[in-house]
C-alpha cells in the first residue's frame, strides 16, 4: 500500500468518523453527571453579567481581594443563617455542587437548609438550599451566593438542583415552613 492512500484513507476516516457518530442516535442520560451547574453558583463570567449582575471588589481583612456581589460580599466570615426544620436534600445537593464546583477552582462550599423539605407524589423529598461558594482565581476570590431548589429520592440519590423562577418563591416556602 503505498503512502498517498494510507493519507487518503487516514483523511477520509478523520473525516467522516464524527459524521457517522453523530448519525447514530444516543440515548438520553439522565444521571447526575448530566446536570449543569446555573451562573448564579458558577464562577463570574460571561453569563453573569448577560443577566445584568453587578459585582464588585472588596479588600477583605484576613483573606485578601474579593469579587462578588454587594449580598455575597456583606456576609464573609459569617456562617450562612440557615432555616429550621427538617431539609434531607442539603447534604445530597451539597455533594453535587462540591463536584461541579471542584473543576472550576472552588475552595470552599457552605450549604444550610433554606427551609423545610416537602415530598412529592413519587417520594422524593424536595427543598432549597442556601450556597456560598468560594471561587480561587488568580491574585483573589470571588464568592457566589444563591438559593437552589434540589430534589433527592428516598434512596439519597440526587435527582435535580435547580435556581428557583424568582428570590420571592424561597421567601413564601419558609413562610410556609413556619406556621
């Protein structure tokens, strides 16, 4: 066989080899490793400030420059306040976020319960959770603050974690969760 055709056949197969894989239909995943983590929780970038977010940067005594929102920024060095009752999603939610986070240079994550879990009609318990996630960049930090609404079945296993429609939803849910 004579190089040109090695080339020839090399180019064609490098060619036409993702056309054929995209051809074959895949099966949807619908396992965790699927889930994408929202801009909200997700390191500064260009989606955050599509949607209009202000961030600014702080000197923050005992640990240096801090990019963050105004809200983020106001609570460093204080535990997250979390809501009473009974939340049996934030260990599970915390574990995926700290996975997600981790290939994005996350130092920390904190996760408290942001009210009561509820159950729905096939079991899974439901509930949002508050994060504060701490981002290591270069030469500072930045730290992302939001409330997530995660569902995990009885068996532990997550099932979702997404940002609730508005702030106003998690407000009414702790309401509730108090009388």
């Amino acid at each position: 066989m004579s190089i040109r055709s090695i080339c020839c056949a090399t180019l064609i197969s490098a060619l036409a080899g993702p056309a054929l894989a995209q051809d074959a239909p895949a099966a949807p995943d619908t396992s965790a490793a699927t889930w994408q983590m929202p801009w909200q929780i997700a390191p500064i970038g260009p989606a955050s400030a599509a949607a209009g977010e202000q961030t600014i940067m702080s000197m923050v005594p005992g640990t240096g420059l801090v990019k963050g929102t105004s809200t983020a920024l106001q609570s460093i060095g204080q535990p997250l306040p979390g809501v009473p009752g009974r939340n049996r999603t934030v260990d599970t939610c915390r574990t995926v976020v700290m996975s997600e986070a981790g290939k994005a240079g996350m130092k920390q994550v904190e996760a408290v319960s942001a009210g009561a879990d509820k159950t729905d009609k096939k079991g899974d318990y439901f509930a949002p959770v508050r994060f504060r996630i701490t981002y290591e960049t270069p030469m500072m930090y930045e730290v992302r603050e939001a409330t997530m609404i995660c569902v995990v079945n009885r068996k532990g296993a997550i099932v979702d974690a997404y940002m609730p429609a508005d702030e106003s939803i998690v407000a009414q849910w702790t309401a509730l969760g108090r009388r």
